[in-house]
C-alpha cells in the first residue's frame, strides 16, 4: 500500500507549477511518471524526497509548494476546508482528509483564546521533515487567508529549525526554535466566516470521502497493532523482527512482506516507537539518560543520543530543556 498517490491531474498540475519536481525526484532515487500516470510513493520515498528539499529548496521555493491557488479544487483537504463555514471547522476538515492525500498526521488542540496545530509523519520514524513542516503552515495560513479575504498571521510559529526573512515575511511573526512544530492562531481568527464556504457541493462530496477514510483506516489497523506490540516489547529488550512476528503469530517472512504491503518496514515502525518512548520517558526527570536508553533499546547512552538528534534534530539535553520550560 502506498503512503501517497498524487493522481494525474494533480501531478501534472505539480509539474507545471514546479518544474524542477523530475530532478529532486531524481536524487531522491524517484522517477517522476509519465503524462496521465499517478504518482506513487511509499512512506519511505515520499520522507527522501522531502529529505531532498530539506537540502535542495529555499524559503522562497517552498512559498510556492504552499500555494493552494491550483490545489483547492483537486486535494480533498483543501478543497474540504475553503468550504467550510469558519477557520475552526476548516481545521477540523484539513485535519480529518490530510491523510487521503499524504502520510501526514494533523494535530489540533484548542482551548478558550487560542488553537495549535501540530504536524508529524505517519509512518518512518514519525518526524516530519522541516521542509514538510513548512509547507504544511503555509498551506494552512493560505487556506485561512483565502477563506476570510484576510491577511491573518498566527500568534507564534514553533520549529525544531529556525526560519529565515522570507518565511518570516510571509507568517507575519517570527519563528521559535523548539522540540516539536507548532502553529498557534487566536481563536477569534478561526471564528470568521469563510466567503469560500459551499454545503451544497461539500454535501455531495463528503460521503465519497468518509468512504476513502474507512477503507484507509482498515489498512492501517494491522500497524497500529504492530506498533502496539514493539511499544510493549521495546522495555524489555528483547524486540527482534522474530520474536515480534511470533507474538502476532505469523512468520517474520510474512510480517515483512506485509509491511512492505503496508508501504514501510519494521525498521521503520520500530524506529518510531522507540520515538515515541523516548519522548514520554524524557519527560519524567526521574529518570537518568542511561534509564531512558535501556527502556528504549538501548545498551550505550551514546547510541540513544546519536539515534534521538536524528529523529528530533536535537540533543537529549535540548528536548529535555525544551520540555521543562513549556510544562
């Protein structure tokens, strides 16, 4: 199964817009496909070729990755949110369909003044990378901007990288650096009306894509029971791909070719739940580095350290700074 399947209208429309797309799908070890073939990648492709633009394209490059003027009428989850009635019910929307298009994961978390917006990868090691970052912000602060007829600009924009003039220009506000991406907008933004708002046509779109949404949610079911399973096994130690498979009771052949199914590999899932326990045992300030790399998997602190600043993009001493000074 694949994380994404740009169809060809969309990735023609790709091509146009960015024509040097064939390059960096070139370095990413891609291929763009021909004139009315989708484009389809799996999690870990579509993670390189973001990886690429990490190295490749600058602010102004990813500006344009941003612009929704082409995109609205042909990804479900722009198209859901411009027709929604506000900003909040745009976020709800964009939130929901993001991942019919692409395995990106929205966060939304609202409270009486303000709402932040989180993003991350569904799939790899669950980080995405800054350039997916970026261009999802941007996305987002268009389609709020288009539906109000406003220039709205967040209270705070949050990045495990800092962002330059351009970005700066564009948000309105400057970046923070931090262990995790967050976009942060004033509630009474959110609460004003969208002139692009349409029920009649999202009424006649929305059960297509529901149905899209079951049938996505049935194919990942088998990782979230595998992630399940290595977040359990991981603190012991003992979490190799055999005896994983012997605990959902299938050989490790035939875990690993359903994985491959699935579009990642065990490595993958494995990785981004040692993420995942990592980030919950630094927040208990009981627990010594050398705790946390054992319940990780790890034998040598130097591992683990070496292992985190590649999934984070910080030290274990900044994530845990980081998380004192925002709990």
């Amino acid at each position: 199964m694949e994380a994404m399947t740009i169809t060809p209208q969309l990735a023609q429309s790709l091509l146009d817009q960015h024509p040097e797309v064939p390059a960096l799908l070139a370095q990413a070890g891609l291929r763009m496909p021909h004139a009315g073939e989708p484009l389809k990648l799996s999690h870990e492709q579509y993670h390189r070729f973001l990886e690429v633009l990490d190295i490749s394209a600058h602010e102004e490059t990813l500006l344009t990755y941003g612009d929704i003027t082409a995109l609205h009428g042909i990804v479900p989850a722009i198209f859901g949110a411009l027709a929604a009635e506000d900003g909040t019910e745009a976020l709800e929307r964009f939130a929901r369909y993001k991942r019919l298009t692409g395995p990106v994961r929205v966060l939304v978390e609202p409270d009486d003044t303000r709402t932040s917006i989180r993003f991350s990868y569904d799939g790899h090691t669950g980080v995405l990378p800054a350039s997916g970052v970026v261009i999802e912000q941007i996305i987002l602060m268009n389609i709020l901007r288009t539906g109000t007829g406003r220039h709205i600009s967040p209270l705070r924009v949050e990045s495990p990288r800092p962002y330059g003039t351009a970005l700066k220009e564009f948000f309105g506000v400057s970046s923070h650096r931090a262990a995790q991406n967050s976009l942060v907008l004033a509630s009474h933004d959110l609460a004003l009306p969208f002139t692009t708002r349409n029920n009649v046509m999202w009424e006649y779109v929305q059960p297509a894509l529901d149905q899209e949404l079951m049938q996505l949610d049935a194919r990942q079911s088998f990782l979230q029971t595998v992630s399940l399973e290595l977040t359990q096994m991981i603190p012991s130690g003992s979490f190799g791909i055999e005896k994983l498979a012997a605990h959902l009771g299938m050989s490790s052949r035939s875990l690993q070719r359903r994985l491959q199914e699935e579009g990642t590999s065990y490595k993958a899932v494995c990785q981004r739940a040692q993420q995942n326990l990592a980030s919950a045992y630094l927040s208990n300030p009981a627990l010594s580095l050398q705790d946390v790399a054992l319940l990780t998997g790890y034998t040598e602190v130097s591992s683990f350290s070496r292992a985190f600043k590649a999934w984070t993009g910080m030290t274990v001493t900044d994530y845990r700074k980081e998380n004192r000074e925002t709990s």
